[in-house]
C-alpha cells in the first residue's frame, strides 16, 4: 500500500510525504517533489533501518547511512563528494554480492576489489523486496522463478547495460529489469592496481507467489 499527496490540478504527479508498507509494515518513507524523489527517505525491514538519506530531483545526494540486517552501521558515504567516510568491512558479505577481499577497516586505498553496492546486501534486498510489482498476469498463471540480470558496474560506480541472463516470463523478466535499473549509481567501483574497472555482475531476482 501506497500513500501520497498530489498536485490538485494534475493527479498524476506526486508531491508531498509519501509512506509505502507492506503487510502493515512501513518499508520507505519520504517526500516527492514534482513527482521526483526529494528531501530526506529512509527505508525499513523487519523493524529496522536500512538507510538514511537524501534525494534531489530523484539522485542520491549528500551523506547516507545503510545498516546491515542487524542495524548496526555498514557504509557511510558521500555522494556529492563520492567519498567513503565508513565501511565496516568486518561483515560477511551475504549470498547477493562480494565485498572486499582483503582489506584493514576504513582503508580501500590499497586493496585489490570487487565493486561494493552501498547497503550490502540489505539494502539491495530492500530495494528488490520494498519496490518489487509482481506482475498481476504472472500472479494469475502462477508463474515464479529466478531472474538473473547481469549489468556492467562502471568506473563511476553506475549499474549500467543490462542483460537479462535468465528469465521466467516476459512480465516478470521487465520487472526484474526495471528493479535493477533503480539501482543506478550506488557502487564503489571495482579496482585493479589501484585504478577502477568496469566489472560485469550478475543479480539474482526472486519472484515467488506467497
């Protein structure tokens, strides 16, 4: 369930708080401006945050914080300055991604990377879970699986050129890619010697009728 203000004049166009839940339960919370994500969002699972941080003209900007499942502090970033001002990079990486191979806390400098999705995986899970419109025809058919859509993560930390790789259904394969697409810039990027790569990456999506 959605809730939301709008422009009198024009229904179509969001602009005021916007609460999404599921199940009763508040997943995302924040303010939309012209129909654009603005101001301060957050997001929770289970009870707990997942992010913190703020939109302009629906782009991440300024400083966020992500949280793992647990709660506790995993990335703090900068995104007007793309610089990393946290990383506990002590947590296992979950069944979604890689995350550092060998690295000393708060020291990327000098290490040999896969590219990082900022909120790890509970926020990657977050964004599938929270924003996922399963398909009304697929529901109808009982149609479930895995997608698998790969992307090329690029110098600048984008989720770029996507492929699906594995597909269930035709509704249910552009859902999948139209989650990915959200991700947008939201990587640190991959490194070798010292100098960002672009890396392909592959993404599980499930899709299961509860």
């Amino acid at each position: 369930m959605e809730r939301y203000q709008v422009i009198s004049k024009k229904p179509e166009l969001r602009q005021g708080t916007f609460v999404r839940t599921i199940k009763g339960e508040t997943v995302a919370e924040g303010f939309y401006k012209n129909n654009l994500r603005d101001s301060t969002w957050s997001g929770h699972a289970a009870g707990k945050r997942v992010f913190e941080g703020y939109y302009k003209n629906d782009e991440r900007v300024g400083i966020w914080s992500f949280y793992t499942q647990s709660g506790n502090l995993l990335h703090r970033y900068d995104f007007d300055q793309d610089s990393l001002l946290f990383f506990d990079n002590t947590v296992a990486a979950s069944d979604r991604m890689e995350e550092v191979k060998k690295c000393r806390p708060m020291d990327t400098s000098r290490c040999e990377v896969m590219p990082v999705f900022l909120g790890g995986g509970a926020y990657m899970t977050w964004l599938i879970d929270s924003w996922m419109v399963y398909p009304k025809i697929a529901i109808e058919n009982g149609m479930q699986g895995i997608v698998v859509i790969s992307c090329i993560v690029d110098t600048t930390g984008n989720t770029t050129e996507l492929v699906l790789e594995k597909g269930v259904s035709k509704e249910i394969n552009a859902e999948a890619l139209r989650l990915v697409n959200m991700f947008g810039k939201i990587w640190i990027p991959g490194q070798l010697n010292g100098n960002p790569v672009r890396v392909k990456y592959s993404i599980p999506l499930k899709f299961k009728i509860y």
